[in-house]
C-alpha cells in the first residue's frame, strides 16, 4: 500500500509540472450528410479538423508552481512513510528470526529439564513408598516437574508466537 503511495503521489507530481508547461490541442470532429431536394439525393462525410489551440500558463499568479511545490511535499512524504514501514517491516522480521533461534537454542534444554524432572519426581516416589523420603520430598518434587513441563509449555507457545510473527511480517496472513 505504501508503495502503491509512492506511485500515486508521483504521478500527481508529473502531473503538477506538466500543468506548468504550455500546452497544444487540436480539435476535429466526423460527420455524416444526407441531402435531399426534390428527387435528389446526395450523400457523404464531413471531415472537420478544427483550430490548433495553445496555451501558455503565464499569469497565475504563481498558483500551478505552487501546486507543484505542494504535489513534491506530498511525494517526499510518501516516500519518507514507504521508507518508515519498510523498516518497520525488517525489523519485524528480524525479532522474529531472532526469536525463533532463541527459542530453539533453549528447546534442547527445557526438554531435558523436563525429563530429568519428571525422572526425579519417579525416584522420588519410589524412595517415599520405601519410606525414604517425606511427603514434603515428594510434593516438591511433583511441584518441580510440573514447573518444568509449564515451561516446556511456555516456550512451545514463544516459538507459535515468533512464527505467526514472522509470517505476519513477511506479508502473509489468513482471513476468516
């Protein structure tokens, strides 16, 4: 859309100048004829190529230089947005990528924190039916696991979220 700006905003500037310049047209127009008098009939085409007219925007006032002027302001600001999303739309990008690396970086681990917990809170459990362990051992234990599947959870979600980004970002979407 921001770039659809830029063309529409330079075309009105081409516009704005080619105003300031003299300008020629010509004229013309097609007929047919029918003439009827008495028993006669005549028939034909008019061909008609009419007055050459120039113009010369020389008293305006100083209104289609202004015009001009103006048409350039709103060029320099259409491109200044354009120039403004796209480096919105990098840096979008960017933290996307960014964090999708960050989340695999950290997938590895959350897995095998996950794991490692979930094989404590086993051991756990055996060593408190053997009467090894406390109640409080083993509620801590259970309490650590579900913290770290919570987390495997967590992180599951981040790296959803960075790729949703991320294709928003490239210009993709959905509709309903």
């Amino acid at each position: 859309a921001a770039a659809q700006a830029v063309q529409a905003a330079a075309g009105d500037a081409g516009q704005s100048q080619a105003r300031e310049r003299p300008q020629v047209s010509l004229q013309g127009s097609l007929a047919g004829l029918s003439v009827r008098s008495a028993d006669t009939t005549t028939s034909g085409a008019i061909w008609s190529l009419g007055p050459l007219t120039v113009s010369f925007p020389l008293f305006d006032g100083g209104s289609r230089a202004a015009a001009t002027t103006a048409a350039r302001a709103a060029y320099d600001e259409a491109v200044a947005l354009y120039r403004a999303q796209m480096r919105r739309a990098v840096r979008e990008v960017e933290q996307s990528l960014v964090s999708l690396q960050a989340t695999s970086l950290r997938q590895a681990d959350a897995q095998s924190a996950a794991v490692d917990f979930e094989s404590a809170l086993r051991a756990t459990q055996a060593r408190q039916q053997g009467g090894l362990a406390s109640l409080l051992d083993l509620e801590a234990a259970r309490r650590n696991a579900v913290a770290a599947q919570s987390a495997l959870i967590e992180l599951q979600r981040e790296r959803a979220t960075a790729w949703i980004g991320l294709v928003r970002a490239l210009g993709g979407g959905w509709t309903d």
